[in-house]
C-alpha cells in the first residue's frame, strides 16, 4: 500500500517513506518528485495538514537518501599504464584508502556509506611531483563525477563520521563527541554530523558542560532551512518540554531565509506548543516575526495563523493574544465571505468558552485536555491525557458521579469532547484490539452479577449498586460500553433490553471506562 492506494487516514499509511510515496529504493529525483506532487494534489495542506506532514518529510527523506547514496556509473577501463611496473604500483598503492575501522560493519558500510573509492587514473612518472604533491595530470580531474549537493566531498571524511559514530556506540562518548565538534569545523555544512551531536548529548549531557543538546538542534535547523529530520525532532522537543524548546537558541529560528510554507509548518508547531503552555506572549512574537513574508505569499494562509492563535486565545482566557488577534483580524474582513469556515470556528469557540470552559466543578486537567483536542482536533499527547487518566484511575467509581455533576451543569457537550479525545487515543494506541466476546457469553457473565431488574429512576443514584457493578464488570473485562448494549438490545427478555438502553446513554459510565483502557496503554 502506496502512493494513490493511501486511504485518507494517516493511521493506516506505511511508516518507511519510500512505500508512503509509491517509489522504489533506486527511484531517481523525477519519480519522487512525481509522486510526491500527486500527493500533495490529493492532501493539500489547508486540508489535510497531517497528511501533507508526513507526505513532505517522506520526500524530503527520500530525495535526500538518493542524493547521497547515489552510485556513480562505471568508469570506462583505465588506459595501460606509462612507466616501469614497480612505479605503476606505488601511483596506485598511494591511491588506495586505509581500511575501515574494525567496528564498522562490511556489509553496513557497503550498503550505506558513500560510492566506492573510483582510483584516480594513475599518470606518467615525469608528471608526479615532488614530494606532498599531486599524483596525475589534470585530465584526472577534469573526468570526476559531479558532486550531488549534501553528498560528503570523500570517503575519508564518512569514514570518520562513521568511526566517531562506532566509537560513541562502544561506550567512548566523550572521545567520539569531541571528534565530532572537531568535524562540524571542518564541514559545517554537514547536519547529520549536528543531529549526531545532538544525540550524544540528548544521552549524556555531561559530556558538554557549556552547550546543550538544544544548541546543536538549532543549528541543524537553520543549516536545514527548517527541513528535514531536524524539524520532527524539534516538534518532538516542543511536545516533550515546551518551556526549554521555545526559548533560546530556538528564538532565531524565524529569522531564517527558508521557504514560507516551511517557515510557516514550524511555526503551527511552536503556536501549538505555546497554546498547550498558555504562553500568549511567544506567539504574538512568532506571528510578528513572519508576517510581512506571510502575508506577502498568501493572506489565505495568515487568516488560518491568526484564527488558530484566536482560539488558543479564546479557550485559553489570555489577554495579551486576544489584543493581537483582534487587530490582525479586523484587516482581514474582506475574506470572511470566501473563508466563512474559519471565522465560524471563531464563533463555536466563543460559545464553547462562555457555556463551558469557565465551570469551576471541571478541574484544568481536564480543561487541558478539551481545549487542546479542540484546537488540534487531534490524538491527546501522553502528558496532558496522562495527568487526567491518572486522576480519575485513583477513583474511578467516584468520578463515574462526578461526571454526572459535570454533565448536569454543561451539558453533554464537554463529556462528549473529553470522551471523543480519549477515545482516538486509545485508538491510536491499539487499546481497541482486544478479544471480541460473543453476545451470548456477554449476556451469560451479566447475569452472574445477581442483578434482579434494572430501574430507570435508580440507576444514576448512588445508592444504586447495579450501575457500579457494571462498570466494574466491563473495566474488568475490557468490554466497551456500546458493545454491552448492544448485545443486551437484541436480546428477548425484557431485563436485559432496559439495561442496554441505559449503558447506551449513560456518557459517564463511557468515559470513565475509556480513561481506564487509556491507562492500560
């Protein structure tokens, strides 16, 4: 499954990048960029933002794989060689590089690393010069290949990244580290030898006691043009500690000359970051920063910044961005007739707000997690799903009335947020994929419960044992909710009919139950 054959759910697609576009691995830049147009065509980005995520690093992985591992065509025979043989072999010995260090692998390096040494055409002794001088005439050079942008000017070089690499892996991390700041001087266009950099501090951070792992990351990025791999791991680092990720050295990064729709994808990340840590001020200041070049390419685009930035804002309570907002938004009425939709998302967060979000009986873990799915509109992260779930799983019969309180003074629209947002987590997660129990078992483990009837007027009561005795049943079970009713519905004897009924509606019962299979995950 690839390339057109991807369904519109980015769950389902491929995780190596060259399935993702349809592409074989010795593709040629034609064909990835073919692919990848057709793509982008079906999951344009003021739709499908996910989706042309993942489409635009999968290119951008794949083209800059080809354009370094890359194999140069066979070189035509070598013509006979001038001068007596002994001479001959010295040109050739000089020529040969040093063997591979011994923890690098054969196979590994023969598959990964740059094209095999091509031996310069060895030339006439009366043209090999004095000693620290050139073998050769200048035909020799005059008949390379050319050099593919980011690809490593020799071999030399990738086997001392390489080495450096092996050396960290077997335990000699300060050695390889200073090896590898060593080589940033000597290549500084290189960003895989910032992301390895990176990583060795990630691991131990003792090993620099001036610079943190975040110093390399930036200058990555800005060597990067905000592309690349360097990009999912700053995401990854604003989703991880949004306070470290949004301050300096990242502060810079909007002053770089990279393309708008790049400039643009780092800051969403950044916004959301900062929305998630009610840190109006780092948004009002990224905006700014990119708003003349914004604006300048697409005032469509600004529009979906400036709404997104409102509803942080909005969902939020925060002052400072709501002033920001409400000025860049009333230059912009003249799209609110071609772009009604983002305005409309304007509106549904203000009613959101007022009805909602400022009930003093929904505590902020849970207001966390609405505003951010309501935002986002997708998968809750770890740390603010986790707080919640850990929350309730401390009492989780207790919340199963607690809920009903909550439901009572906002209606169902929050439960049904909360519930729909845990829901694509565990989801996301595979929690889903547990055994299925035949209706007939379900209904025959329902009457071991020793429930004689079920009454309608009692069951959200406290004082009613049934309700909590099924939900206890199907946490235990792992059996969802609606599953229950639905095999209790199709079933003949009047008892279990009004049970199915009242699992069915009953939006608490299926949100506590949902918050313990999300911390089963």
């Amino acid at each position: 499954m690839g390339g057109s054959d991807l369904p519109d759910d980015p769950r389902g697609w491929p995780d190596n990048p060259f399935e993702l576009l349809g592409v074989s691995y010795d593709a040629g830049d034609a064909d990835i960029k073919r692919a990848y147009t057709r793509l982008i065509r079906r999951f344009k980005p003021e739709h499908h933002p996910e989706q042309f995520r993942l489409v635009r690093e999968a290119y951008e992985f794949c083209k800059q794989r080809t354009a370094w591992f890359r194999f140069p065509s066979p070189r035509k025979p070598e013509p006979p060689q001038a001068g007596p043989p002994e001479q001959a072999e010295r040109s050739l010995a000089k020529d040969v590089p040093p063997p591979p260090a011994e923890d690098v692998g054969t196979d590994r390096r023969q598959s990964l690393d740059a094209p095999p040494d091509v031996h310069p055409e060895a030339g006439d002794p009366t043209n090999e010069e004095s000693e620290g001088g050139r073998v050769g005439s200048d035909a020799d050079f005059d008949t390379e290949e050319p050099r593919v942008e980011g690809q490593p000017t020799s071999d030399r070089v990738v086997d001392r990244v390489e080495q450096l690499w092996a050396t960290a892996v077997n335990g000699a991390e300060a050695e390889a580290y200073a090896g590898l700041v060593d080589q940033s001087r000597y290549e500084p266009d290189r960003v895989d030898v910032l992301l390895r950099l990176y990583w060795l501090l990630t691991l131990n951070p003792d090993l620099d006691p001036v610079r943190t792992r975040h110093h390399w990351l930036a200058a990555a990025l800005v060597l990067s043009n905000l592309r690349g791999p360097a990009v999912e791991l700053y995401r990854r680092e604003l989703e991880a500690d949004p306070l470290d990720a949004l301050k300096e050295p990242y502060d810079r990064l909007l002053t770089n000359s990279a393309a708008v729709a790049d400039l643009t994808a780092v800051v969403r990340f950044r916004s959301a970051a900062a929305g998630r840590a009610n840190l109006g001020g780092v948004i009002v200041a990224d905006l700014t920063a990119i708003k003349t070049r914004v604006r300048d390419y697409s005032d469509t685009e600004w529009l979906g910044l400036i709404v997104t930035a409102a509803v942080w804002s909005i969902l939020s309570h925060n002052n400072l961005l709501k002033e920001f907002w409400q000025t860049e938004l009333a230059d912009l009425k003249d799209l609110e007739l071609s772009h009604g939709s983002q305005f409309d998302r304007l509106d549904d967060a203000s009613a959101f707000a007022v009805s909602v979000m400022k009930i003093p009986s929904i505590p902020p873990e849970l207001h966390a997690v609405v505003r951010t799915y309501w935002v986002e509109q997708g998968v809750p992260r770890p740390q603010e799903l986790g707080r919640a779930v850990e929350m309730i799983g401390a009492a989780p019969y207790e919340w199963l009335f607690q809920f009903d309180h909550i439901y009572r003074e906002s209606g169902p629209i929050f439960l049904a947020l909360f519930g729909r947002a845990v829901e694509r987590y565990v989801a996301a997660h595979g929690a889903f994929d547990e055994i299925t129990f035949p209706p007939e078992l379900i209904r025959s483990q329902v009457d071991t419960l020793g429930l004689r009837y079920f009454d309608r007027t009692l069951w959200y009561e406290k004082t009613s044992f049934g309700r909590v005795a099924v939900l206890k049943y199907l946490i235990l079970n792992c059996i969802d909710p609606m599953e229950l009713a639905a095999c209790c519905g199709q079933d003949s004897d009047p008892r279990l009919q009004v049970l199915g009924e009242l699992v069915r509606n009953d939006l608490s019962m299926r949100v506590v139950w949902l918050t313990q299979m999300a911390a089963r995950v």
